[in-house]
C-alpha cells in the first residue's frame, strides 16, 4: 500500500521547559513508523502518530540497553493503549504515559507533542 504525501504546512512542535521547539514537518511522519530528533540539550526524542492522526513524543534511549533506538521499535495496542516496543530487547512502552508495559517500575519521559 502506498500512503500519498501529505501537502500540508503543518510542523511538529515539542514543549520544553522554555518553550515549543520545531523538529520536523508533519509529513516527516508516517502512521505506525517512528522518527528521532536531537534536542537542544543533546537528549533524543522519538515521535510517533497513529493512524487516527495522533501524535506523540517519548525518550528515544531504551532504558534496559541505554540504546537510542526505540523511534526504530514496532508499534501496537495492548488493551487499547498505544505502545512501542524496543527493536532490542522487545519491552513494550506506553506512547502516551511511558510506562513499561512488561516492567511496572520503569517509565520513560514523554513530551507534550502538536501540530502547528
């Protein structure tokens, strides 16, 4: 299946604590694929949007391998909550809380993500 480009002027926006920062063009994401962008202050974010449109922003580093890898994992739902699950070692991340699905006591960052 071949998704059509989006012609949209829309960006995505991240809130920091000084502020919303631009990190890429809407079109930039693809439901179900993640993409990683380098913050300010070096730490990585990876961001993600649905199929329904929405989107969201979590800690890139996987926090049981300390690898900046998870834009890369595979999307899913598990009992309707959005996840992304590591290409390492498979642990499941809530997009929207960041809680580990698989370990109760890790959760990752999340930022306040939109479309401007």
């Amino acid at each position: 299946m071949t998704l059509a480009p989006e012609t949209t002027d829309l960006k995505v926006q991240l809130r920091l604590t000084d502020g919303w920062l631009t990190v890429c063009d809407l079109s930039t994401l693809l439901p179900g694929r993640g993409v990683a962008a380098l913050l300010p202050d070096g730490e990585q974010v990876a961001l993600f949007r649905d199929r329904a449109g929405t989107l969201y922003a979590i800690d890139n580093r996987d926090p049981f391998s300390g690898a900046a890898v998870l834009s890369r994992g595979l999307t899913g739902s598990h009992q309707g909550r959005p996840f992304v699950a590591s290409p390492l070692l498979k642990q499941r991340f809530d997009l929207a809380s960041g809680q580990c699905l698989d370990d109760e006591a890790v959760r990752i960052r999340t930022y306040e993500v939109r479309a401007s």
